[in-house]
C-alpha cells in the first residue's frame, strides 16, 4: 500500500512561507474559542518563530479601513511585511496581490493562520491546496466564534488535505534539532511564549 509522501515531508527555513490572514482587531473582539490573551500570545510565538528563522511572509487584510479594523500591529512590526489590503475579496485567494506575494517566494509549503478560522483561514487554505500547495493551518494562532464552529472547520480542513497544526508544533518542526543554526533563537521564542516550558527554557538559558 503507497502513502502519499507529502503527509510526512517535514516543515524546513527553505521550503515554507508564513501567510497571516485578517489578524484585524475588529474581527479579535468576536471571538470566542480562546482567550484573548492566550490567542495574542500564540500569534505572537508564531511569528517571532518566523522571524528567528527569517522565513518570508505575507500579511493580509480585509478591507482595513472598514469595521474589521486594521490588523494586529504587532505583526507587520515583527515580520517586516507591508499589509496587502484586499478590497473586498473574502477569500484572500482571490486577491491577485495576497497570491502573487506567496507565489513570488517560490514556496510550496503555506504555513496559514487566519481570524475568523472558518472563513478567512479555510477558504484560502482549501483554494491553495487545490493548486497544488501544502497548507499548514495553525489553529490555535487563529480564532473564530466558538469551539464548535472551530471543530466543524477542522474537519472540513482535514478533509481537504490540510494539515492542522499548532504554532509550537511548527517551531519545533521549523528547528529539527537542538543544534541547529536556529536553535538558540527559536528556544528563546519557546521560553518567552510558553509557560509551564518556559520555566524550563528560562532556567536553562539563565546557567
């Protein structure tokens, strides 16, 4: 019996591209299957986990200027990214800005957070994967409504092929070993947005 190779190929610096998807403060107020302050923090670790291993990004909003609000700050400050504003597009897929900006990196593998999960990460992440790309969706550094609405849009995404994933997960897939180039950087990621780890990391890192 064949297995499909793409479900074990292993996430790398030089294969992934991190796309963040209407992280917009009007849409944060909503939501409801996660605490605000635990979400902020895991949006956080993930992309300062982009940042430690200079993988490139590409950051999307819906319509800015109207009640979704602008994204997150902390976002493009830490990524370095301009904002690719969409000018009504719902599924940032069809946005020819946003998928010419992740075309442009040359990458196969779409590392995706989105807020709401049910609509502004899955629709883009069943498009991509219908072309052929290999979407990671990090489900805990999105948000959506409420925790039903959240596993209903796990299954639809598992059932499409995309593999559901969490942002310590992806930094941990991202290193591959303690002794990597990134190593330091990306453990120091994991003591500043982990907590009962990063105990761990901090008492390691204060020897």
């Amino acid at each position: 019996m064949m297995t499909d190779r793409k479900y074990a190929e292993m996430l790398t610096p030089d294969n992934a591209v991190l796309a963040m998807i209407d992280h917009q403060t009007g849409l944060m107020v909503g939501l409801g299957d996660e605490h605000p302050t635990v979400l902020k923090n895991n949006i956080l670790g993930l992309i300062n986990t982009a940042k430690a291993v200079d993988l490139p990004s590409v950051i999307t909003a819906s319509m800015p200027q109207g009640p979704n609000g602008p994204v997150m700050p902390e976002i493009p400050e830490i990524l370095g990214s301009e904002v690719v504003e969409r000018e009504g597009e719902i599924n940032a897929w069809d946005s020819i800005a946003f998928k010419n900006a992740i075309e442009a990196t040359g990458r196969k593998k779409i590392i995706m957070a989105g807020i709401v999960t049910d609509v502004c990460l899955l629709f883009p992440a069943l498009s991509a994967v219908a072309e052929g790309y290999d979407v990671y969706a990090v489900i805990d550094a999105s948000g959506t409504w409420n925790k039903t609405v959240q596993e209903v849009t796990m299954h639809r995404l598992t059932q499409a092929g995309v593999k559901v994933t969490t942002w310590a997960s992806v930094l941990a897939e991202l290193m591959n070993d303690w002794r990597h180039p990134h190593g330091d950087a990306l453990g120091r990621v994991l003591a500043e947005h982990t907590t009962k780890y990063g105990y761990v990391m901090n008492s390691h890192f204060a020897k």
